[in-house]
C-alpha cells in the first residue's frame, strides 16, 4: 500500500494526459460527426437513385465493419499500400487519422438516427407548410427539425455514451489515450512496471465522464419535453 501511494501522484498525472486525449477525441469526433452525419441522411434520402443507393451502401459498410478494422484500415493504408504517409508522423498524426475515423464512423451511425427521426414526423405537416405558403427549408428548420431533435436526443445519447468508451480503441495505432497511459505502467513507464492497479483507475474516469454525460442528456431531454 505504501509503494502504491508513492506512485499515485505519478500516475493520476500521466493519466490526466492521457484522459485530455480522449476528451479531445470525444470532442472533435461529435463537432464534426454531428453536422456530416445530417448531411449523409440527405444523401440517403435523396430522390436521386445513385446517390442514394451510393450513401446507403457507404452507410451499410461502415455500420457493418468494426471500427477498429477501420482505424488500421485509415491510418496504415495510405503509407503501406499507396507508399505516401498522409498523417505525418507522432502524436498529431496519429490523432488526426483517429479523428477521421471516428467522425466518419459516427456520423453514419448519426445518419441513420437522423433519418429515422425526420421521417417520423408526420408528412401532413410538410403539407400544411406547403399550403401556408412556407418553402422546404423553412418547413424543414421550423417544423421538422424541432420535432426530431425531441425523438432523437434518447438513441444520440446512447451513441454518445458508446463513443466515450470507444475512444479507447484509438490506441490499435498507438494514440496515446487514457487507456494506453494506465496499461503502460504494466510494461514500464517513469520507472514503474508490473503495475496492473493504475488501469483499473482508468474505469473510473470513464465512469464518472459518463456519468456526467448521462445527467447533461437526461436533463437536456427533460428540456425538450414541451414538444410533447
């Protein structure tokens, strides 16, 4: 017990880096996986066969692949098989190539629940705006977009807490991430090794960032409720 007190204060630093890296994946993964993921429901619900079949199949490869074939896939295919590195090298380069996987994995993922929510708000609706003289981007932001955010705000949150726990895969390719950070001191890391207890430290982050997470949705749900 007292060997592991002298190692707290060394790996609760290390894995506060390590958790502001996979904040910062959380993060970058929602900013641009909320917007692309609307835009790729467009794309599947578009009148324009081609397009849509293209976008519903992108959509059925990406849903029905593991996200960690597609980390590998992202960040080694372009130096192993088109022989030009296009991350760069380190740290930058290895977040840069998780951030796109995870933007373009859940936005996807996003799309779906995006489209789902839209077509469920009733086409009645859309007519009456027709009628009232409103066109279809009015129709869409002020009548259709409210509503769905209401019905999709409960399968976003599960995405969202299911990100959080995913970013611990970034570290297939070496992202230093919390997880990385806590299973380096079983192998050796500022002179500790053989040390198993520092990962399961690793869970209580999680638990708590989810638990913060959980009570932000739950109460931005409750805000949503007037659309009852």
């Amino acid at each position: 017990m007292e060997l592991i007190l002298q190692q707290m204060p060394i790996v609760v630093h290390s894995l506060n880096i390590g958790f502001l890296q996979t904040l910062r994946l959380f993060l970058v993964t929602l900013i641009g996986a909320f917007p692309l993921g609307l835009i790729i429901a467009f794309g599947s619900m578009s009148q324009f066969k081609p397009l849509s079949y293209f976008t519903k199949v992108i959509v059925w490869i990406v849903r029905g692949t593991p996200l960690m074939i597609q980390l590998l896939i992202i960040y080694y295919f372009p130096g192993l098989v088109l022989g030009k590195t296009i991350w760069g090298g380190g740290e930058t380069g290895r977040f840069m190539a998780a951030a796109v996987s995870f933007i373009f994995n859940y936005a996807c993922y996003f799309s779906e629940i995006y489209r789902g929510g839209i077509q469920s708000v009733p086409k009645g609706q859309e007519e009456a705006g027709l009628v009232l003289g409103m066109t279809k981007a009015q129709i869409f932001f002020k009548v259709t977009l409210l509503q769905m955010i209401k019905r999709i705000v409960p399968p976003m949150s599960n995405e969202i807490i299911t990100l959080v726990k995913d970013t611990s895969l970034a570290r297939i390719i070496a992202l230093q991430e919390i997880i990385w950070a806590g299973q380096a001191f079983m192998k050796g890391s500022q002179g500790i090794s053989g040390a198993i207890w520092p990962l399961f430290f690793t869970a209580v982050y999680y638990l708590i960032f989810n638990g913060v997470l959980t009570v932000l949705l739950g109460q931005l749900e409750k805000k949503l409720d007037y659309f009852r």
